[in-house]
C-alpha cells in the first residue's frame, strides 16, 4: 500500500505534468514562429551570402567583420565602416533623445492624472489608452500631414509672418524625433501613472511639514518612489525606438536610415542576408543590455511606500 | 498662501499636461477633418465631402487588404487566446514547479525583441520552409500574427486569475463534479471577462502589425497596414485619410469595449 505520502507526491507530479500539457500549444507557436526562428538569424548570420539573395552554406565571419568594419577593395585593409557607424550612432542617439523627451512629457502628464479625483481619473486614463491602441501606422501619417511643407504647422507658421518660407521638417531626423515622441508617449504614461498612482501623499505632506521646497519634495520624495514606473517606462519606449521601422520609413524619407531600414536594405536590394542577420542580432545584443540594465536596477531599487 | 496651499501642486505639471493631450488628439483632429475633404489635395479645404470614403469602398486592393487583415486577426486572436488561457491556467494558482520561471519568460519573450528582428528572422525561417513545403498561403501570417498576440491576450487572463481564489473550484471538486465539469461551470464564468480583455487585445494588435507582416507576407498578401504603407511612401492622397478615419473608429470602438470589460468589477 503507497503511503499518503506517496500519494501526495504522486498527485503533485500529475498536476505538474498536466500543467506543462496545458501551457504547450502557447510555448510551442511561440517557439515555432518567434523565439526559434532567432537561432536561425544567429546560424545565418556566420554564413556567405548568396548570389540572388538568400545564404550560400560555407562558414564565414564576414558578415560579423562589417557590421562596424569595411574591407579596402584595393589594399584589403580594415577600416571603420562610417555609413554603419553613423547609422548605429543616429538609431541609438534618437532612440535616447526620444526616451529623454517622452519622460519629460510623460512625467508631469501621469502626475497631473493621478492626482485628480477617484472618477475622473479612469477617463484621462481612456483618453491616454485610446492613442495607445490605435494603429502606430496612422499616428505616424497623422504626425506627417502635420509637419509636412503644406501642413498645418508651417500654414500657421507662414499666416503669422513668423517665417517666409516653409520650414522643411519632414524626412529630417527632427521629424523622426517627433513621430516617435509622438507615437510612444502613451507607453511612457502609461508605467509612470501605474506608480503615480500608489503614491502616498501622505509622505508628500510630511516633507512640507518639515519645510521642504516644491522642487525638493519632486526630487526627494516623489521621484524616488515612482522610480519603478519611470524605469519601466524608458526601457517600453527605449526599446521600440531602437527597433523602430515605420515612423523613420514614412517620416525620414529614404535617406536618414535607421538601423531597422538598415537590416531591410540588407535583405532587399543589398541581397546580403548574413550581414541583415548580424546586424540583426546586434540589434537584440543592445537590447538585452538595456534589459539586463533594468532588472538589476529594479531589483536595487525596491522602494517600499505606504 | 497657507489657506491655498495644495500638497500635490506641482508649479508648470499642468500645463505640461494639457499641451500632452492636445498634442496626442490634435493631428489625429486633422486627419480624420481631411478625410471629409472634397478637394483632392490634403492640404487646401474644399469644403465637405464623402467621396474619399466612396473612393476607399470601391479599391478592390483596399477591401481585400481589408478583408485579409479581418480574417488573420480574428484566427490570430481566437487561437491565440485559447492558448493564453490554457497557458494562464498553468502558470497561476499554483505553488512555484520547476519550469514556471521558463514559461513567464518564454510566454513574454515576443515582448522583449525589436518587431524587425522578430520580422527578419520569419522571413528567413519561413522562406526555407516554403521552398521544402510548396505552400505559400496567409498559414505564415496567422502563425507569426498567434505568436505575437500570445503575450497581450496572456495579460488580462493572468491578471483576472490571479484575482480569483479556489475556493468555489475547491467546493465543486468536493460535490463530486469532475475538473471537466467545474472548468466548465466555475471557472470559466468566472474568468470570462479576462478571456474576453484578451481576445479583443489579441485582435486590435494583430490588426496594427505593420513590420513582421511586411516581412513575412508573400506576394499579393497585403493587410490594410501594409498596403496603407506602401500607399504613404508612393505620395499622400486624402483616400488614405479616409481609410485612416475608418479604422480609427473601428480601434475606438475596440478600446472603449475592451475598457468597459477590464473595468468592471463582479
């Protein structure tokens, strides 16, 4: 006779295999159609290119040696590839910048729908959701009829007297800075105000009890507790941003490429699929490094309030 | 000043918030306007018009695109929710079992890399296999649109199972019914309203995709998404605007059901 020890044991691995035959339809498409296919990216991305696109299957390193290198056709010598360096530095330098001004946006906003009252609130909440969830495609068109030569803003512009000529906005690297200010504010709000939200204000009004500026108070206190949210917020709008293909594709024109307008050259006209697939993976490299930057800094970070 | 004095002022945060909204609302104002615009420039009015609208309807490549971005985000959402759940199910309510990390990490992992990396490596994965297989069909696009969408409908179903204690599971297990039996009539009233968050989530993203089925697509598969884009890059006529207007109060429409459905409390 089994022991109920036994029994218990026996129960406990039945509810574990029967969990794992309930979660394998969701992990087996994602392996199938996402996380699989990444190996693939790293396999091709040691092999030669092929004549018509594609990869001829004979190891090489060369498509690593280009992402930031270029070979001399005459001498043969390495030399630093400065049309991917420029690339390289633009996406990352954007990337940030738009961090940057969709916290200073985003910051105040999640403040200011967090202290409103209780009813209130849900619909700020709604009136950030909406854009959120409406097509990236069609902001970024919006953003472009704005900014355009003819659009409203340089229309104004002109009425005014402020300017003579149309100020050209679009297809600069201004234009992508806006669409993607733009299109990833609400994912910046949205983290920040989940925070805002759990604020106690309690600690607030004991900061000005004991004589505390207004600035001090946001710097002390507040900021320090929603740190979490800021975080999360730069990491959901820092890493679209980085990868960001459609707002430099209609907003830059076809000159300010971005790395993702790279990658595609790559597997387009370029016919060069090992390097589409190294630059690729470098891509996901500084990506897991910002990751891997968040999880530590939220792990020390673990601010208790309330 | 101390009778006035508010604790949660802060000099200039409202201002900052009014430009935000007004900033988010205005071009999407002035697209949906120009979509009414008889004149056939998106930049002088001529006055009020439905003949974008009428243009829009009568483009056969635009109600296809239409039609195929409809058909993939309904089996994308569909599918993809049934997994989430059966997924949510396993991984909440229990105990910590070797694996459960694995799977959070393996459910979430099509949130942590770029769409283009995601978007390259399909094309590179499906193309070998539409040389050894033949088969070029949307298969492709309803399998990369159900991976992506597994980690948005996941969301909510966890969020509400979590919420839900076992008790009344516990209850019908010792009135005899079979786990069947209180699935069915506990646990899935029960949790309705998060398969429902998710199912709508699911459809709403699969229906903006624009990078990963540019990528993966074959000839002739556009989604409105796609086409829309390649429509902006070839030059800007009010017939996108229109277009634009309509799926626009479609995504509304969505997002006010799925807010009312996540909201409410039983």
């Amino acid at each position: 006779m089994a022991t109920a020890e036994e029994v218990a044991k026996a129960a406990e691995r039945r509810d574990v295999r029967d969990r794992w035959l309930l979660s394998a339809p969701a992990l087996l498409v994602i392996l199938f159609a996402a996380t699989g296919p990444l190996l693939i990216v790293l396999v091709y991305s040691f092999l030669t290119p092929g004549a018509y696109g594609d990869v001829k299957w004979q190891f090489s390193a060369d498509a690593w040696t280009s992402v930031f290198l270029e070979r001399d056709i005459f001498d043969d010598t390495l030399s630093l590839a400065a049309a991917h360096v420029t690339i390289f530095w633009r996406s990352i330098k954007l990337a940030v910048v738009t961090t940057l001004a969709t916290l200073a946006l985003g910051f105040p906003t999640a403040y200011f729908m967090a202290t409103r009252s209780e009813k209130t609130r849900d619909l700020w909440l709604f009136l950030i959701t909406i854009p959120f969830w409406t097509n990236l495609l069609i902001r970024t068109f919006a953003v472009l009829q704005i900014i355009r030569n003819e659009g409203i803003v340089n229309t104004i512009l002109l009425k005014l007297g402020i300017v003579s000529a149309p100020i050209q906005i679009l297809y600069t690297d201004t234009a992508i800075l806006i669409g993607m200010a733009y299109v990833y504010l609400p994912l910046m709000v949205l983290p920040i105000y989940a925070s805002m939200e759990k604020l106690d204000f309690r600690l607030v009004e004991a900061g000005y009890d004991l004589y505390a500026t207004r600035f001090k108070v946001l710097r002390k206190i507040i900021f320090p507790l929603v740190k979490p949210g800021v975080i999360a917020g730069s990491i959901l709008v820092f890493i679209p941003a980085l990868g960001a293909y459609v707002t430099p594709s209609v907003l830059g024109g076809g000159k300010n490429m971005m790395l993702s307008n790279l990658i595609e050259l790559q597997f387009g006209q370029g016919r060069n699929w090992p390097l589409g697939s190294a630059l690729s993976i470098t891509v996901m490299i500084i990506v897991m490094a910002a990751l891997l930057a968040y999880v530590r800094n939220a792990g020390k970070s673990g601010v208790r309030h309330g | 000043m101390a009778s006035n004095f508010s604790i949660k002022h802060q000099p200039g945060f409202t201002a900052i918030a009014a430009t935000c909204f007004i900033v988010l609302y205005l071009p999407i104002f002035v697209l949906v306007v120009y979509a009414f615009n008889a004149a056939s420039s998106t930049s002088e009015w001529g006055g009020f018009s439905l003949k974008w609208f009428q243009s829009a309807y009568q483009n056969t490549q635009v109600i296809d695109a239409t039609l195929r971005s409809f058909q993939i985000g309904a089996i994308a959402a569909v599918l993809s929710t049934i997994f989430a759940t059966m997924a949510a199910l396993a991984t909440t309510r229990t105990a910590s079992y070797p694996g459960l990390t694995f799977k959070y990490a393996a459910i979430n992992q099509p949130l942590m890399v770029p769409e283009i990396v995601t978007g390259v490596a399909l094309l590179i994965f499906f193309s070998r296999i539409k040389i050894f297989t033949g088969y070029s069909g949307i298969g492709y696009l309803v399998a990369a649109h159900t991976a992506f969408c597994i980690p948005f409908a996941y969301l909510p179903i966890r969020a509400r199972l979590e919420n839900m204690d076992l008790t009344l599971e516990r209850a019908a297990a010792d009135l005899y019914a079979t786990p069947w039996k209180t699935f069915r009539r506990i646990t899935l009233p029960l949790l309705w309203p998060g398969i429902l968050a998710g199912l709508m989530l699911a459809f709403v993203i699969s229906l903006d995709d624009v990078v990963i089925t540019e990528f993966v697509k074959s000839g002739g598969q556009d989604t409105l998404p796609t086409y829309m884009l390649g429509q902006i890059r070839r030059g800007i006529t009010p017939e996108i605007n229109a277009i634009s207007t309509a799926f626009l109060l479609l995504s509304v429409a969505i997002v006010t059901l799925f807010f009312f459905v996540s909201r409410k409390r039983d």
